[in-house]
C-alpha cells in the first residue's frame, strides 16, 4: 500500500528525471559529455548561457552618434593617435597654399614634396620598431649613408647590375643592425651608448670608402628611377583604385569579423567614412600627379614618382606584421611591459635585436632613395641631421618615445608634416635657421601632446 507521499515522489523524481534528461540532451545531443570536443562543449554552455546573463549578451550596434561619442571619449583618455598629425597637415597645406598659391599646391611641387619626403619617412618606418620598445637608433642616418656608399662602389668597381648594389647596401645595413642589436640585447649596453659609438664610427668607415672629399656619382637608370622617374599615368590610377578598394575591404572585413564574433565594433557609418576619405585623398592626389607638369610644352612629365609605389607597398607590408601577426604583437608587448613579456614566454632578447636589424635595414633602404635623388654619395651622406628629422617624424606622427606605442602610418604622416615644413618654408624664402626653429618647436609639442595622452591614459586605467 502507498503512503500518499509517495505519488508525490514519485512525482518529485518524474520531473527531477526529466529536467535531467533535458539537461542531457541540452549537454550531450549525441554523445556523452566526455566524448564531445571543446569547442561543442563551450557553445552549448554559450547557449545556455546567453538569454541568462545580461554579460553574455553580444554588444548592440552602435549608432552614428554613439560612435562619434566613443571616439570623443578616447580622446579625452588620451587615445589621440595621429590625429594632432593630420590636423598639422592639413593645416600646413592651407597656409602655405594660401601665401604662395602660384608655387606651392601645383602638381610639380607635390611631385617634389613627395619625393623629398620619401627617404625621411623610411628612415622614420624603421625607427619606429625601434622607439617601439623604448630604445633608440643614433646611428639610422649614417647607416644609410654606408650602405648608400657600398651600393655604388659595387656599381663603379664591379659593374654589376641594380639589383646585386641593392641587396649590397641592404645587406650592409643588415650587418650593421645585427651588430648593434647585439650589443643591447645579449651584452646589455644601453642602446643610446651602442649607437652612438656606431654613429661615430660608421661615418669613419663611409669615409675610409669614399675618401676624404671625394663623390661617387651613382649613373644606374634603375635606381636613378626611384626618385626622378614617374609611374605611368594609367598605372598610377590602377594603384590608386586597387589601393582604395583594398582599404575598403580589409575595413569592412574587420568589422564584419567583429560583429560575427560579437564583439565591441565602431558603427558602420564611422568605417565608411574613414574608407571614403582615404580613397578620395588618393584619388585627388592621383589626379594632381597625373597632370603634365613640365616647363616645356614639348615634353610631358606626369606620374606618380616611383618611390611613392615603394612606400605605399612598405606601409602595407610593415602595418601587416606589426597588427597582423604575432611578431608584431611580441613587438608591442615587449615595449609595454619587457618583464610581463618575459613572463608570457616571450623571447624579449630576440624581439629587440630584431627591431635593430629592420630599422637598420630600412634605413639602408633610406640611403639608397636618398642617393637616387642626388645621383650621388658623399662622405657625409646620412650624417648631419637625417637622424634628428627621422626620429622627429616618428614622434610627431604619433609614435611614443615611451614605447609600446605606434603605428608604422604615424611615419608616412610625421615625414609629410616635416617635408611640408621644409617646402613651404623654403618657398617663403626664409633662412634655413626658421626651418630649424620651426620643425623643432613642432617635435617638442609632439612630444608634450604623447606625454600628456600618456599620462590621461594612465589615469583613465585607474
């Protein structure tokens, strides 16, 4: 005979016995829990989870005045970026465009300010992997200037082709950055004492290659071309197209990848503003470039100067390693904190002499544009203060001299703001001692502006 509290459980154990072999088959639909696979384990436990708990729920899509927000907020904590960059640019353009509008917007002296700029903002790209973890390179510009200089004494002595001085003179900054990352990450010397003695001695070495007084005159049309010759025009509109296409769909993608993966994502409108700027920016100075600037009716001079192509392809390779792969984040890690990157696994010796060796070989490449533009090397090619508007235009591009801060775009952006200076200046026709007053009060304000976005960073982390 049953107690009356047995129906109820038996009932009790019905439904206990059911919500188990819902949960089992919520768990476990084929198969049991210990033979399912990881992954099928976290999204059922996700599922479960997500109408739950408000965390787990994938962040709503921001609207247009919600993103124009978020942005505004990090750049009061002191996420500015590049931003103090362009607006200089852009500034510089218009005042200089405003007191000499018969010299300076023409399509011949952009083509100038180009390829002025061009051999500054490599030097600027290889230095930033080294402001990245902190250090610094004194001995970037002569660097270049050396291998400049073994670059055409194997076209004057040997006869060899363009490409045997290239790989010569990248070789020779290769060398020159293994050395030195030696020193500062095996030995331990700090890396201003390292450079600067190589700052002093390799201008020696260069010296003893050239002689005292002596030019070698560089005569190959290959690498004369880097920075005296031009893209064809339908060229240059094909790179122009394909550059902004691809911007666009590198943007789009990662915003897709985001929303997909349910995380935090700046509004659409934002990406598709950003995108069509960066496409109407080259699209206009493709069409300035692609006038005929020459003097001479008879003669047409129209094109984007090759060493444009040459950035624009370094800029795509170096931003892809720096954010793309997991040198690139050991890169960032090791210049915010070397001792947690030790702690990670991270090979903190190799990371810093590897930074050596790019911006050394970099500069090498620094060297050679240089040389092309000149058609020479001198004794004291690299020296004097190619180093100074190198790290200058790091720095005021947005690169931090505190490390683990930097883009290798803040390079490209600094180099026009101290090639613009230069330019404008000098068609002002003011002393060179302005020009140097000028681009130094603009390295010192970048400078304050990275030390005070530093120090709001640091105080909105709190």
């Amino acid at each position: 005979m049953t107690s009356p509290s047995e129906p109820r459980a038996a009932a009790h154990g019905e439904d206990a016995g059911a919500t188990a072999a819902s949960t089992a088959s919520t768990a476990s639909p084929t198969a049991p829990a210990e033979a399912r696979s990881e992954a099928e384990r976290i999204r059922d436990l996700t599922r479960a989870t997500a109408t739950a708990s408000p965390l787990a729920q994938p962040p709503a899509e921001p609207g247009f005045g919600e993103g124009v927000r978020a942005y505004l907020a990090r750049l009061r904590g002191g996420d500015i970026g590049s931003l103090p960059a362009v607006l200089g640019l852009v500034v510089l353009f218009l005042l200089f465009s405003a007191l000499r509008p018969d010299t300076f917007p023409t399509p011949g002296n952009i083509a100038n300010l180009l390829v002025q700029a061009s051999s500054i903002i490599v030097l600027a790209m290889g230095l930033t992997f080294v402001l990245l973890l902190g250090d610094i390179d004194l001995s970037a510009g002569v660097a270049g200037g050396a291998a400049a200089a073994v670059m055409a004494l194997i076209f004057r002595d040997q006869g060899w082709p363009w490409y045997a001085g290239l790989l010569g003179a990248l070789l020779t900054g290769l060398v020159i950055g293994t050395l030195i990352g030696l020193l500062v990450s095996r030995i331990g010397i700090p890396s201003f004492v390292v450079t600067l003695a190589f700052f002093l001695g390799v201008q020696g070495i260069t010296l003893w290659l050239i002689g005292e007084g002596g030019t070698i005159a560089v005569r190959d049309p290959v690498v004369i071309a880097i920075a005296n010759e031009n893209v064809p025009v339908w060229l240059g509109w094909v790179l122009a197209v394909g550059t902004s296409l691809a911007y666009a769909a590198v943007s789009f993608g990662r915003w897709a990848g985001q929303r997909r993966r349910g995380l935090t994502r700046d509004n659409i409108g934002l990406v598709a503003l950003r995108v069509v700027a960066v496409a109407v920016v080259l699209l206009v100075l493709t069409a300035i470039l692609s006038q005929n600037r020459a003097r001479v009716p008879s003669i047409v001079l129209a094109g984007i100067p090759y060493s444009v192509p040459v950035i624009a392809a370094l800029l795509v390779v170096l931003t892809l390693v720096l954010g793309r792969t997991a040198y690139g984040r050991h890169v960032y890690a090791v210049g915010g904190n070397p001792e947690a990157a030790r702690r990670a696994g991270i090979s903190v010796r190799g990371i810093r002499m590897s930074v050596f060796m790019i911006g050394s070989t970099l500069a090498a490449l620094s060297g050679v544009i240089d040389a092309s533009r000149l058609n020479s090397v001198a004794p004291g090619s690299g020296g004097g203060n190619t180093l100074l508007l190198g790290v200058g235009a790091a720095v005021i591009g947005g690169t931090s001299l505190f490390g683990g801060k930097g883009r290798v775009s803040n390079a490209v952006i600094g180099g026009m703001v101290i090639a613009t200076i230069a330019n404008g200046l000098g068609l002002l026709g003011q002393s060179a001692f302005v020009n140097y007053l000028v681009t130094g009060a603009v390295l010192l304000l970048a400078a304050a502006v990275d030390a005070i976005s530093r120090r709001r960073r640091a105080s909105a982390a709190i």
